[in-house]
C-alpha cells in the first residue's frame, strides 16, 4: 500500500510542476514553448590559448 501512496504522491508532484510551467498536450503548443528556450545550434567551439 505504501508503493502504491507513494507513487501517486509522485503524480501528483509531476502534474504541479506540469501546471506550473504551463505544460499544455498541443504539440504545436508545446513545440512553441520548446522554441522559446532551445537554442538552433550550439556556437562553434574556439581554442582558448589561456586555458590550456
């Protein structure tokens, strides 16, 4: 029984951090979301004399 409280209390911990980061099932929606933090791509990496 104590599994079973357990592991509910850990759906209900996901689903208010899913309420609060807005989590929303549209994909479109959630891609939007993805975009406002993601980056496209990584700048190139540049050798640094001073830290070798």
């Amino acid at each position: 029984m104590d599994d079973k409280k357990a592991e509910q209390r850990q759906v209900d911990k996901f689903k208010d951090l899913a309420r609060e980061l807005e989590a929303d099932e549209d994909e479109a929606a959630f891609e939007e979301q993805v975009k406002k933090v993601a980056k496209k791509e990584p700048p190139p990496k540049r050798d640094n004399p001073e830290s070798n």
